[in-house]
C-alpha cells in the first residue's frame, strides 16, 4: 500500500507493507537514521518522534495508521545555525554522553514544554520515563529542560 | 576539596580543568552523528544468525536446504571459515560459528546473507540442525565438583589465591568471628545501541569494518584471525558507540567477524545487527560470585584477619573470566588493613550466558559484600559503621593485602566525611505514613587504576599540527561516549594554546595508529591523556615555544627549517608486579578512593526500595573537566542503583527468561530523586595534570549502600542482590521485623 504523510513539514509517498512500522520508514526509506531502534517493542524509547505533536515510539505505529500523520524527527527539530533551545541547553548542561538517546531524549523534551511550558521537576521526570538513558543519570537531561522551561 | 596549592596551579590552565561542552556534540543533537547501524553503502546485504536451540548438545546434522529462500546470497556453516574459527583473548576457544558442540543458547551454528534483513532472518528461522542434547552445568558451585566437563580443558577458567600473613593466628586473637555469605546476580550492560557491524570488502582482498565496539584493535584481532588475512588487511573503523560499559568486546568483535565472513564471501558489504533479544542471549554478562567471607576483629573494632572464597560463573566461555576475578582478588578485603588474608578466587564454566568485562571489572561483587559485612561487623561489635572503617582505613605509607604500599595520598576519610556531611546535612525525617521506612547507609572503596599486573598497559596517540594553527589529534584509545575526544581536546589546547574550535579529533581507525590498548579499566584518561603529552612536548621543543611564544611564527619557523609537526606520544604505564602464588605485589601504579551514601525509603508492605538521595564523593586526581566527571558520577551512581535493586537477567537452564526492557529493568529517570557528587582532587604524579580516573569506581558503591540503608530502615539485611522487594520481604519476616 502507499501511505501519504508528512514528515519535517515535507509531504511523503511510501510504499509500505501491513506490518511495516514508521521506525523502518524513517530509517529504511527515507534515510532519517537520527530516529533510533533500541528494542523493537516501545521499552526502550529511543525511537521517540512526535506523532501528530505527540511523543510516540516510532516502533509501535504500523501500517494506515501513518496515513495523513504529522511527523517530527530529529532531522527537522533545528540546525546548528538555528537550533531548537533544548538543542543548545543538551549542550550546556552535559545532558549527551553516548548520543544514543538524544534524539529521543529532546523529542520527548519538546513534546512535554510544548503542552506544559513550565513543568516541575516531577512532570519532566514522568515525561522522561519513557526513554531510557544508560550514561547520564537523566540529572543533566533534568537540568537541561528545567533551563529551557525556565527561559 | 582543593588543597590551596593546587587551586592556584589550576588558576594558571587555560583550558584543563574547565567545563567546557562536548567537542561532539552537535552532530548528536542534531541526529547526524552515525553509529554503525545507520551506515549504507551501495548492494548492501543483511545477516542473520541462526543460534542453538539447546544450551548444551551435540550437533548431529545442519540441513539448510530450506533455507535457500529467493534472495538469499550466501549460507556459512564452520567449515566455510578461511581462516581460525575460534578466537579469545586468554583461551582462543570461542566459535565464531560453531559445527559440533553448542555450549550456551547465544552460540551461532550459521550465517545467512541475504538481500533484506527480513529474508536473511526467514532464513535463518528455516535451518534445521538436529542435536544429541547433553546434561548441562547451570551453578558453578556444582560445575566445580561435577565429573562433567564443558571443555576438553576442564570446567576451572582460574583460581587466584593471596595469601599474608596467618589468618589462623589472626583469628585466635580476635574478640570477634563473624562469617557471612552473599550472592550477586548476571547483570546485563544495557547499552542502548545493539551490537553492529557493517563490512565492506576492499579491491586488494582485504576489508573495512565499520562497527559498535570498545575496542577496535582486539576486533582487528579477531577478524583478521577468522578471516585468515594478516592485521594490515582488516581496517577497522569505530562507528559512533551508543554505549559500551565494558561489554562491546567479544560481544562485538563476534558480529564484526560474522559480517566480514559473509562480506568477503559474497563480496558486497554486509550489515549485521542484533536485535535486543539476540543481544541479551548472545552478549556476555556482570559475573554472578558467591562469596563467602569470614572476618576476625578485636572489640575496638581493629581487623584481625579475613578468610574469602569467591566463586565466579564464567559461563560457556573463558572471555576476561581471568582478568576480572584478579581485580576481585587484589581488592576483596576492602580499604582496609588487615594483617591475615586468605583470599581464593575461582571462576568456573557453566552452560549459562558467558560472562566477561562490565564497568567495575569485579569490584562491584567485592565491595557490595566487603562494605556489607564492614556494617555487620559494627553492628557486632555495637560500633558506629563509620568508626569500624576510620579505624582500619588504608593509610599514606601503610599497606594493602597485596603487600604495596601506598606512597600517594589516600583520601578515604575525607570522602567519607565528606558523603556524611552531605548525607547528615538534615537529620532523618521518617515518612508520616508507617507504611514507609527510612534508612541511610554509605559504602567506601579503594580501586586500582588502570590495566595494573593484568598486562602490557601502553598507549599512543598522534598530534598533528598543521600550518594554519589547528590540529588534528588521534589516540590508540577510543571515544565511548564517557568524552574521551573533548578531554584529549582540552590537553592539546593547553599545551599548544590552541583554541578548542581549532581542533579536530580523528576517530580511532586502526589502520591510522598503532595499537593503544583497549579503552577499559578506567585507563583512557590517566595513559591516553599522558600520551598526548607527550606529543605535545615533542611539538613544543621542536617549536622552540620557550624562546619563540608566538606560535604562529613558530610554525612557520620550524616547518622552513624543514622539520615535522608531526608528533607520536606512546605512554608505559608505571611499573607494576604479581607474584601469582601468593597474591603479593604492586598490583597497580595508583588507586581512587572513594564513598557514596544513600536515604532509602522502603515500602514494609511490598518490599519497595526507593532511593531518595545519594551522595557520591570521588578522588579524581584531578578534574580535567569538572563536568564530564560529574557526568560519569551521576551515571555510575544510577547503574549501581540498578545494580543494588532491580537488574538481573534470570537465566533457567541457561534459558534468558528476560531478553528485553519489558523484563529487565534498567533505572529510568523516577529512579534516583538527588544526586549530589563531590570532586575530591589529590593529584597523582602518573596522571596527566594530576587526574586519575573515574568512569568505573562510580559504579560499585551504591549497591552496598543501598543494602546498609535498608538495614537501618528495616532492621533486615538482604544477602544477596539486587534487593528486589521479594528478597526484602524475605529479610524483614526472617529478622521478624515489621512487615
């Protein structure tokens, strides 16, 4: 099947199968390797994109359900001329070690300031619960969103 | 912490000692950095492994016939293998495929390539091996008095012994023998990036391997030796690692082998990557030790002797069995000075996951037992668990159980006081709710720097200064993620006055620099840092930066009097020695102290154990990057959390009961509420600038801590880890406590 949605704000055409799940899109199709795989089954959240302004596993959305979709990855959240302020402040705090997370880590980030912009400490550790870091503790990572949020 | 005078030498660094961000950074948040899995290159094939379906059986016949699906381009069994089919740094006994008898379930009995990683998997599922099953080994306890034998070898990987002085007098004059057993689990790595590795066949017969590892050199080694081609053919070149944690070595250099096997087959690049299940199944693990310790002490709490068995589960394969369970032995007693050690360390095959190198190298196990039974020795002895350990600590001049003695500065009561300052800061509040019980504890620790007597520990790296002022540096280290590039950065800045923005830093390539070594124990700072250096002063005697302080103009100077700017640092590690009868020697060149605390609150219903705040105190030597070493503290802290409370690969007859993160648990970010780290600095004279280490003692602390803290919630002692709320509630209603 071909199923139309839009990804970065670019309107996408992919043939796909049933079982096809948007991780194998994104990595696979369109070479948008910043999305991560992890675990296959939504543990480890390191594919997180945002799905419709939502964080979701990219693992877990299969076939028609990226139909008419809004996508955003870590290829289209900023550049270094003109990054997103979680990019600078993932920077400044030290929240990146191994990398692997990071991706999945910010998105997650820009999903929660953008439904809450100034959450407490315990809303930015409920929203990270979802991606798992092995290197930083999640402290920085903490850190990094209360300076943001903060302006 | 700083003593006043090393305040001021910091002062005069311009930029060592400086937080300054990741030199790698951008390409990370801007999801560009490639790790290996999102490398691609022209008619790329997929792999799959086909794995035994038994723990421990013979192999009777592989029929692959079905599994000759459309798209399918190669299909390799053991005997398609040009050259050695078995490799291992200590016993090279490890298959890379195997044809005859499976030893663990992570063992791979064929390779598949095909023209998509679904048909090379469908592949795979549709081999058919039949097996004569054999009785399997699943305790080492049993494989050590089992007439059955894993390896033509035996089922013994190793047996250290230290010996000094005479326990047997030592425990005559103790007022008090106290001995306890405890019991650690198969921790798994969890780094987030699956093993991978993507090979790409080159014109001359040779191959380039991309690949997730720690170590590019020894994955060179194994390679070059499955492949039958000589080290200078096989380029291997890190991909950005998503983490290691000492467990992408073998785990890795198997992967890289298997691709280059079915690259060089086919002659098109091959990638192979694990999925997660395949990873826990086929990975090795954190050694499990039983370890049972007998300790005598005087009634002012002074230490008599100590007697300690430990024995390892090395699992079906000898791996680093050797090398970790001889870190265990220099180290068993703890920080302190007791006069008669008797300290034997085994470690034995069984048909479970194989285990091997994991952050901590055999101290984890140690320190969680020793710190337990320091607290059940003063809880004896009706002392304070902080007056027991001043009283025996390590001291400046005084010796360890090995017999070295400690010629630099030994910060173990300063971190000590400094974890009870912080962690006593405000006095226990216990929860209005009776269902809740809070507790502290703290745990202290001594490690060895570096490789020590395990071996060679050398290292070099490449500075490479060009016209224009900027540099390119390399180093036979590797970046893992722990920052490695940005501290290297940092050092050349210093030296040549060059600004950060001006440096770029090579990744490792193996055909570009010479062996460095693994990028283990710790050693990447304190031996890459030196070597560095080292390149450094070359350039700067050849600059004659002294009389000429204007680089630029010597630049121009040196390069017109037809000199290089070329310069290779190669650092030795300090001397050390081994005397492997009796476990007497200089073990390493230097040691870390440290002490981490830890509130608890636990659930006396269910058994839960949340950690409210920990407070980690380090002796780094010095801080090159005051940040990075917070970093590695708040990351260590919380996989010794892990470690302590809820991380543990069940296996059953060798079976992974919990291949994935729905059933292992790693800490998420509602783990730990606070983390405080306190930088101790005393610097070292073997270190660059002073620093010594910190990536791996960050780690072994909050186990033991945890362990005490629930003692002094609960009134119970939990013996073996991780203390999951089963095991508590166990405790409690064996002590009788409230439940």
């Amino acid at each position: 099947m071909i199923l139309n949605f839009t990804v970065n704000g670019k309107k996408v055409a992919i043939e796909a199968e049933e079982d096809t799940n948007l991780l194998e899109v994104l990595r696979d199709k369109l070479s948008l390797t910043g999305t991560k795989c992890g675990c296959s089954v939504g543990k480890c959240g390191v594919c997180m994109v945002l799905f419709n302004g939502a964080s979701v596993q990219a693992c877990l959305i299969k076939g028609k359900k990226m139909e008419g979709a809004e996508v955003l990855t870590i290829e289209g959240l900023g550049t270094e001329k003109e990054p997103h302020p979680l990019q600078v402040a993932f920077l400044e705090y030290g929240a990146v070690q191994c990398g692997f997370c990071t991706p999945a880590m910010l998105l997650t980030a820009k999903a929660l300031l953008d439904r809450n912009p100034h959450p407490t400490e315990e809303e930015i550790r409920q929203a990270l619960k979802r991606v798992l870091c092995r290197c930083t503790g999640y402290v920085p990572i903490i850190k990094a969103i209360q300076a943001v949020a903060e302006g | 912490m700083d003593s006043k005078g090393n305040s001021e030498k910091k002062k005069d660094l311009t930029c060592v000692g400086k937080s300054v961000r990741r030199v790698d950074g951008w390409p990370k948040v801007l999801g560009k950095a490639k790790y290996t899995a999102d490398h691609s290159f022209e008619g790329m094939l997929f792999a799959a492994v086909k794995r035994a379906d038994f723990p421990h059986a013979r192999i009777k016949s592989i029929d692959v016939e079905g599994a000759q699906l459309p798209g399918v381009e190669a299909i390799m069994l053991e005997e398609d293998i040009p050259g050695n089919p078995r490799f291992g740094a200590l016993n090279p006994h490890q298959p890379v495929i195997i044809s005859d008898i499976v030893r663990y379930l992570g063992d791979g009995i064929a390779l598949v390539a095909a023209k998509s990683e679904k048909i090379a998997r469908e592949a795979a599922k549709r081999i058919v091996v039949s097996y004569e099953e054999l009785p399997g080994l699943f305790d080492p306890r049993e494989a050590r008095k089992s007439e059955l034998s894993i390896h033509p070898e035996g089922n013994e990987i190793v047996h250290h012994v230290l010996r000094k002085g005479e326990v047997s007098e030592g425990f005559a004059a103790a007022d008090v023998v106290l001995e306890r057993d405890y019991q650690t689990q198969f921790q798994e790595h969890a780094y987030l990036e699956p093993e991978a590795a993507v090979a790409v066949p080159q014109p001359d017969g040779g191959i380039t391997v991309y690949g997730s590892m720690q170590h590019p050199f020894s994955t060179r080694r194994v390679v070059a030796r499955v492949l039958g081609l000589p080290l200078a053919k096989v380029r291997v070149i890190q991909g950005e690692l998503g983490g290691g944690f000492g467990g992408k070595d073998e785990s890795s250099s198997i992967v890289c082998a298997r691709a280059a096997l079915l690259a060089l087959k086919t002659g098109k690049p091959v990638k192979l990557v694990n999925t997660r299940e395949e990873s826990f199944v086929e990975s090795y693990k954190r050694h499990p030790y039983y370890l049972h310790y007998k300790v005598g002490a005087k009634k002012d709490g002074t230490l008599t002797a100590m007697e300690i068995e430990i024995v390892a589960d090395g699992g079906a394969y000898a791996s680093m069995s050797t090398f970790v369970t001889w870190r265990s032995v220099v180290q068993a007693t703890g920080p302190y000075t007791v006069p008669n050690v008797k300290t034997d360390v085994y470690a034995y095959h069984t048909n479970n996951t194989y285990t091997g190198a994991f952050r901590g190298f055999g101290s984890p196990q140690i320190v969680y037992a020793s710190e337990s039974l320091m607290d059940e020795l003063a809880a004896e002895l009706k002392i304070s668990p902080a007056e027991i350990r001043k009283k025996n600590f390590y001291q400046q001049g005084g010796e360890t159980a090995t017999g070295q003695t400690l010629k630099h500065v030994v910060s173990l009561e300063p971190a000590l006081d400094a974890v009870l300052a912080e962690l006593n800061k405000k006095p226990l509040e216990q929860n209005a709710n009776p269902v809740f019980s809070r507790g502290r504890g703290f745990a202290c620790s001594y490690r060895g720097v570096a490789l020590g007597a395990e071996g060679v520990d050398a290292t070099g790296a490449v500075v490479n200064l060009l016209e224009d002022g900027s540099a390119i540096v390399s180093t036979g280290v590797a970046e893992n993620g722990q920052g490695l590039r940005t501290v290297f950065s940092q050092i050349v800045s210093e030296e040549l006055g060059i600004p950060l923005e001006k440096i770029v830093f090579l990744d490792c390539d193996t055909s570009s620099i010479a062996d460095g070594g693994p990028s283990v124990a710790s050693r990447c700072t304190i031996m890459g840092g030196n070597a560095v250096r080292h390149a450094c002063l070359q350039l700067k005697e050849r600059l004659n930066l002294s009389e000429q302080p204007d680089l630029q103009k010597a630049i121009k100077a040196t390069l017109n009097a037809g000199k290089s700017l070329y310069a290779f640092g190669w650092h030795n590690a300090p001397k050390v020695s081994w005397d492997e009868h009796t476990g007497q020697g200089d073990a390493y060149f230097t040691y870390v102290y440290a002490c981490q605390g830890v509130e608890v609150e636990v659930n006396n219903q269910t058994g839960e154990t949340k950690v409210l705040r920990a407070v980690a105190a380090h002796d780094v030597g010095m801080a090159l990057n005051p940040q990075q070493v917070e970093l590695q503290i708040y990351g260590g802290v919380t996989m010794g959390a892990g470690y302590g409370l809820t991380e543990e690969v069940i296996l059953e007859k060798g079976v992974t009961k919990n291949p994935n993160f729905n059933g292992y648990h790693i800490p998420d970010s509602r783990m730990i509420g606070e983390i405080v780290p306190i930088i101790i600095e005393n610097p070292d004279a073997a270190g660059p600038f002073g620093a010594k280490t910190i990536g791996e003692p960050t780690c072994e602390l909050l186990a033991p801590a945890i362990a005490n803290a629930i003692l002094q919630a609960t009134g119970a002692r939990v013996r073996t880890i991780p203390a999951t709320p089963a095991r508590v509630l166990h405790a409690m209603q064996k002590e009788g406590a409230p439940a």
